[in-house]
C-alpha cells in the first residue's frame, strides 16, 4: 500500500497537468513520491532482514551464502535473508489409551500402550509420559536440525521408537512380582536413567529352586520346582556398560519422565488376586493363632501373677516370723547381756561389802586390841547421857518444897541431881 501511494505520488504530476491544478495536487510531486516509494520498499524487505524470535522454539538460518547459524533465545533478531526452519525446543511424547485425557495439540509424540513383557514372561501394557528438550549448544542444535531436517521425524522416527525400546528394556529388567511387592520406584529410575545414558547392557541368570513335599513312608518327593530369574549389569572397571542410542548421541537432554501406569495381563492379576485371599486366609489364621497364644500367655501370666503375689504374701509372713524370732533373739540376748551385767555388779558390790566389811572388822579388832578407841567411848557416853535424861524425866517431884539457904551451897533438888548423876557415872565393874 505504501509503494502504491508512492507511485501514485511521483506519477500522477507527470501524467495529469490540468490548467487549473485543485489544492490537494500540492501533495503529490516527484520528490515526495520518491520518499514514499523507498519506505514501501523498505518495509517490503524488512521482513527478511528482521524477525522475531518466539519464547520455547530454536531457530536454525541458513543464509544465501549457504552459512548456517542458530538464534536460541527471544526476542528481535538479525535474519540478513536468511532461510529459517522453527524447531519447538521441548517434546512431550505421551502413551494415551482408554481413560487418559490428552491434549493432542500440546502433545508432539502420541503412542498407543507400549506392549511389555517382565523377565517372569508376565505381559504388561506400559503408559508413560516424557518430555525431552533439544540441545542447548548451537553446535548440537545445528547438527540435530540438519540431520533430522524437520520435527516430526525426530518425533516419529527418533524419540518415539526409542521411548518404546528403553520401557521394553527396562521391564526386562524386573520381574512383574517384584515390581507390585515394591520395585516400582526403581522402575522408573532405571527407565529414566536409560533414556538419559543409553541402555544397560545386562545378563540374564535362571535360577532353579527344588521344593520337596513332606516326608511319608520314609520318602520324600518332590512338590515342586521353582524358577527364578535374575538380570545383572554388565560391568566394565566397575561401572556398568551402556549402549548408545539416538538420543544420547544427538545430546538430546531428557527432562521429565513418569510411568503412569502398568498394566498387567489379566491372569496375573486374577493369581495375584487368589495369592491376595490366600495370604487374607492365612493371615486369619495366624491372627486367630496368634489370638489364641496370647490368650494362653494371658492365662499363664495371670497364673505366674498369683503365684507371685501368693509367694509374696507366704514371704512375708515368713519374713514377719523371722522378725519376730530375731526380735525375741536379741531380746533374750540383750536380758543375758543385761543380766551378766547385773550379776558382775551384784559381785561387784558383794566384793566391795566383803571388803569393806572386812576393812571394819580389821579395824575393829585392831581397836579392840589397842583398847576402847575414842569412838566407841565417844559413843558409850553419849548413850549414858541418854539414858540419864530417860530418868530425870521418870522422876516425880513433891508438890512442896522446902529450900533451904543459900549459904548451904545449893537447893535440895539440886542436891539430889548431883547425888544421882554422880551415882550414875561411876564406872561400872
């Protein structure tokens, strides 16, 4: 539209000279025209010496000169007429089936269930989801874009087909028991773990276990035969030993991976499903079993209890009787004890009485052979004296009295005590 203003503008005041120009033919001339022309010529071309790099995508440009190079962030980029090819940097691959909604125009990679089959020859069905991202170096990407040429044969022909080996490899890699019992976790880690590094190379070892019936008639037969089967890793110094794949090679990074689900075959389930009311059975039972031991321990224990408390309880009147016994023990130890004392004591003291007793005797007859000692003379007289107040008071005065004068030396009554007194302290033959 520009450029055809711009023509407009520089034709028409060549072309149309009326003799009275109207105003508005002031705005075309020659000049302006030209200036109008160019600008419609330069947004024509601005396109292919510019663009605009969206956010999620990688750009390979191939310029005329046959030079390749890769814009890899957003934005407003140099193109300089070069050729571009859109890659979308992340890839969601996804195994849809009955029952999983899916947007199909946000998924690159759609599968059908990937058919599996676990070392025990049990068959699966394997739903995943994954998401890869494209190199992130411009050398890679380069080499990446121009190997594949487009997108959807690097979906299709690449990542598709390699999803489905590794998910196949790695169930050849567990058995189906082992992966219901608990495996699943690593499962999924060694699925993620070949997609990322390539696949491992592994050896396959059968192992054959012999369960023999009970015996009978002294004779045993063989009940059964089991066999087991085991993967190991191949090692190489100790590391274990990887195959290459596409998507190692290429340096394409893998960021997401989930195992939705995985779907065993149905009569698996339905053994799995009889070993499940099997093990409810036995599991009964044990509980029932287990039940009644405890009851029986119960029983027991209740029983010991009694027996305990009951020994308890016969100790302890032991133990009382002891007491008692001991008790009566030291008692009795304690009177001897104290009665020896009293009897060392007693002849303690009769020692001491013999011996004083016999202190006085020999100081009585010592006395007695030295004559009266002034003790007992002190003691005869104060006897005498004794008895002289006993018969003063015995003796009866007359109610009159003569008294006599005192040129005579004294009063009859006088007279008459000193009579007595002198009477009574003669010594006696």
């Amino acid at each position: 539209m520009v450029i055809l203003v711009g023509l407009i503008s520089l034709l028409l005041p060549l072309f149309y000279k009326p003799v009275t120009p109207p105003r508005w033919m002031a705005l075309f001339n020659v000049k302006r025209g030209g200036l109008i022309l160019g600008l419609g010529v330069f947004l024509m071309i601005l396109k292919f010496l510019f663009f605009f790099a969206d956010r999620g995508f990688n750009y390979l440009l191939v310029s005329p000169t046959g030079k390749m190079s890769a814009v890899m962030e957003q934005g407003i980029k140099w193109r300089g007429f070069a050729k571009i090819d859109k890659w979308q940097k992340f890839i969601d691959v996804k195994v849809v089936g009955e029952g999983i909604e899916v947007d199909e125009d946000e998924v690159e990679g759609l599968m059908k269930p990937i058919p599996l089959r676990f070392i025990d020859q049990v068959t699966a069905s394997g739903f995943v989801s994954t998401r890869f991202e494209l190199p992130r170096d411009e050398v890679s990407f380069i080499e990446l874009a121009v190997k594949f040429r487009t997108m959807s044969n690097l979906v299709n022909n690449t990542i598709v087909p390699t999803v489905k080996e590794q998910l196949v490899n790695t169930a050849y890699m567990f058995a189906a028991q082992d992966y219901i019992s608990g495996e699943a976790q690593n499962f999924r880690q060694a699925f993620e773990e070949q997609l990322k590094g390539g696949a491992y190379a592994v050896e396959k070892i059968e192992i054959r276990d012999t369960v023999y019936a009970d015996i009978q008639n002294n004779s045993r037969k063989i009940k059964e035969v089991k066999t087991s089967y085991e993967v190991n890793k191949v090692l190489e110094l100790g590391i274990p030993k990887r195959i290459k794949h596409e998507l190692s090679e290429n340096h394409i990074i893998v960021s997401q991976v989930i195992v939705d689900n995985i779907e065993l075959e149905r009569t698996f389930k339905q053994r799995l499903e009889a070993q499940r009311d099997e093990s409810a059975k036995r599991q009964l039972e044990q509980q029932k079993v287990e039940t009644a031991k405890d009851a029986q321990q119960r029983i027991i224990a209740e029983g010991e209890r009694d027996k305990a408390a009951e020994r308890v309880a016969q100790e302890k009147e032991q133990v009382k009787a002891l007491i008692a016994i001991e008790t009566k023990l030291k008692q009795e130890e304690t009177n001897k004890k104290l009665a020896a004392i009293a009897l060392e004591t007693e002849r303690l003291n009769a020692q001491k009485k013999k011996v004083t007793a016999d202190a006085e005797a020999y100081e009585i007859a010592k006395k007695v052979q030295a004559g009266i000692t002034p003790e007992v003379k002190l003691q005869m007289e104060l006897n005498r004296d004794v008895q002289v107040a006993a018969e003063i008071a015995k003796i009866k005065f007359p109610d009159v009295m003569i008294i006599g004068d005192k040129k005579n030396g004294g009063t009859p009554l006088e007279s008459l005590i000193g009579a007595a007194m002198a009477k009574q302290l003669q010594p006696v033959k």
